[in-house]
C-alpha cells in the first residue's frame, strides 16, 4: 500500500523554513519534527486554557503597578519622618520648651576667640622628694598603714618602718657583740651600785678620777648595748622629711627592700603643673591664664614649656600652678581657657557637638530669632574630636546652638513636613 500525504511526506527538495531544523523539508526528520511539536501544543492548550492564559500578563501588570505604588508610599511616609533638612528648615520652641531641652547657643564671633581645653593635674618634677631606704630591710606598716598617692602629710609624719633584713653570718656576730656588750653593761651596773654611785649625775671634774672612769664605761656599755638591740630587733623608722603630697607610693607590707630603693615620692605644697595636649596650631600658648576644676574653682596659669611631637602631631604645654589649690591633686582631669586665633577671617572655631549631619552634608542650628531656630548647612575642617573650623556656611554674626542639638532634630522630624 503506498503512503498518503498525511502520513507520509513528499520527496525532500528544499530546507525546512525553520531555522532550528537542519533537515530538508518534506524529509521524514522534518515531518517527525513537526509532529511533535504539534502534541506539544495541544498538551499545552489541555492543561491551560485560553482565558487563564490572556488573564496571566493582565494580574501581573497589575501586581508590578501595586507595588510601585506601595513603595512610593512608603518612600512618601519615610521622607515625612525624617524631615530632609534644607536651607529654609525651621523648628519654633518656647523659652520653656527650650530650657526643658537645655539649649544653649553662642555668638559665632565670640566662639572663634576663645575655646576649652582638656588639661589633666601632674606633679611639677622641680619639687619632686624621693625618700629612699637607707639599708636592706622588711618593709612594714605605721599604725595608720601606708600613705596612699594623693594624701597630704605633715613633716616628721611615720611613712613606715623598715626591719633590718640581716643575713645569718653578720646576724651571728651582732648578736655576739651584743651579748658582750650586755656583760660589760651589767659588770658597770655592778660597780655603780658597790660605790654607791648616781649614773645620771653629769661629769664633774670635782669627781676622783676613779669615779670618772666607772661612769665612762657604765655610760658607754649601756650606749653600746642599745644600739645592738636595735639593730638586731628593732626597726629603722622612715619619717617624711618636709609637709607635700604623697605623689607615688611603692611601699608594700612584707615586700623586703634594698639600700638606696625608692619607697616614697612626695612634692612639696603648691607644686604641681597642668599638662595639657593639643593639635590646634591656631592656639596660643602664652596666652593661656586660668583653668577650671571640676567643681568650679579657678587655677591660675604660667607657662612652663611647651613641646611637639612629630609623630602624633599634636603639642603639648607644662603650666605652673599659680598659689595653693587645697582640694587640687595629680590625676584630676581640669578645663584650660585658651584664646584662639583662626588662619583665615572666614573661619569660625565651633564644639564638635554643635553640628550634625543629614543627607550627606554638615548642618548647625542657628537661632535666628527668639524661639525661632534654623538649619544651616555648612563646611567645616575638623581640628580634634572637640572643635572644629568653619570655612563656609555663616558669617560670623549667627547664634550656633551648641547644646540641645538633638532636642531640635527630634522635634524637627515630630512635624513631619518643610516649612
């Protein structure tokens, strides 16, 4: 039986029209090609019919249109909360609301000349006394323990004792000497007592010279026996030499010390200095007078010196401390005045913490008049994590806040809206 067109294709003459296939069409390849992508088809249209296929494209047009809407909202809500500051930003406080918030400002022109330093209490070295061991010795305590650093002590003040640490060979022969020395003390007690005589009546050349004799030795074995008792058993007593303020204190109970170590540092009333470290070169060093404790008092200042140091770049001044300080010690942290000239006449010394940042640039607030506050954007140089210069944004004439920042950046988002 010959093959029909349907199941049999005719001869091959010519490719296929499609571009994938290599065979000729009308070749038995080509035809079997074609079959199968025609089941394909029809299995396709089986499992999803023509409505669900035009109403796929439409839902997720749809779903891509949602949420662009969504985010835009979003975007929307967040641009609201955070409030984008810009040139024209304001936030309106009452007196009230502002002391609440502790806000404070400044006069630009009155910031530049003048800036706080931190500066830290040391001992001054020309004043320094080091009380040392005298000999080789267990180091014990006073009554009162040791003298710690930072405590006041009076001239001829006990510090500690010192207990003769002796080895066993030189040990052995004081206690030698101190044996025979003890006979020869009992020997003249003898003699004293036969001759009825008084061993604490002074020398008189009136005396017989035998009388003088026996109270020449009786006086000199007692001498003799005190001083080897105290050196076998009792302490050397280390005493303050002068009034001063305990600066170092290396004593330890028990701890066995060495002729000529240091136990003790003390310096004299008055004499401690302010150190103080900077890397603003604009600041002037002899012109710094005063400073300020942490609880308010006020330390006048003389330049002692002043160094560099290359590697870190910064400086660092020495000051004497001008009278006596009662409640002033070494360690205690103290604020320096210091006046300030800038390099250029449009730039302007700031705290740190009077500038925030916001959409990648630098803002200060500016009160620009009563309980009316504005954004200003400027750009500054930063000199050390305390201040900075202002190079660009403000005049000079402007009243920065320099407290209570983020109070006005927190009501500055509760609006939710430019002005």
């Amino acid at each position: 039986m010959a093959p029909t067109a349907a199941s049999n294709p005719p001869p091959a003459t010519r490719r296929c029209a499609s571009r994938s296939c290599a065979a000729k069409a009308g070749s038995w390849r080509c035809w079997n090609r074609q079959r199968r992508q025609a089941a394909r088809r029809r299995i396709e249209a089986r499992m999803l019919p023509w409505p669900a296929i035009r109403t796929l494209p439409v839902a997720a047009l749809c779903g891509m249109a949602g949420f662009g809407l969504l985010q835009a909202a979003q975007a929307h809500e967040s641009h609201a909360a955070t409030g984008t500051h810009d040139e024209t930003a304001q936030v309106e406080l009452g007196e009230a609301a502002q002391q609440q918030s502790g806000i404070k400002t400044i006069l630009l022109a009155d910031a530049a000349r003048s800036t706080a330093l931190p500066g830290l209490v040391v001992v001054d070295a020309r004043r320094d006394l080091r009380i040392v061991a005298r000999q080789d010795g267990v180091i014990e305590a006073p009554a009162g323990g040791f003298a710690q650093p930072g405590q006041k002590v009076i001239a001829g003040q006990v510090l500690a004792y010192l207990r003769p640490a002796l080895p066993q060979p030189e040990r052995r022969n004081l206690e030698i000497e101190y044996a025979a020395a003890h006979r020869d003390a009992m020997i003249s007690r003898l003699q004293v007592e036969r001759y009825q005589l008084d061993g604490t009546q002074p020398f008189d050349i009136k005396l017989p010279t035998p009388t003088l004799q026996l109270l020449a030795d009786y006086r000199s074995a007692q001498a003799r026996e005190s001083q080897l008792h105290r050196a076998l058993n009792d302490g050397v007593t280390i005493a303050a030499p002068r009034a001063g303020v305990v600066v170092r204190s290396n004593a330890r109970a028990g701890a066995v010390a060495v002729s000529g170590q240091s136990l003790f540092e003390l310096n004299a009333g008055a004499g401690l200095a302010i150190a103080v470290e900077y890397s603003d070169r604009d600041i002037d060093s002899a012109q710094v007078k005063s400073a300020v404790t942490v609880d308010g008092q006020s330390i006048g200042l003389s330049l002692l010196s002043e160094s560099y140091d290359p590697e870190l770049r910064s400086r660092r001044a020495l000051y004497e401390v001008v009278g006596a300080i009662a409640s002033l010690a070494p360690g205690e942290p103290v604020q320096v005045r210091a006046e300030t000239q800038a390099s250029s006449a449009r730039q302007f010394a700031l705290p740190a913490r009077s500038v925030f940042r916001q959409d990648g640039a630098s803002w200060v607030w500016v009160n620009q008049r009563p309980g009316i506050f504005r954004a200003q954007r400027i750009h500054y140089v930063a000199t050390d994590q305390e201040r900075i210069l202002v190079d660009r944004g403000l005049s000079g004439s402007e009243h920065v806040v320099v407290d209570g920042v983020p109070a006005l950046n927190d009501a500055r988002r509760a609006e939710g809206s430019r002005p």
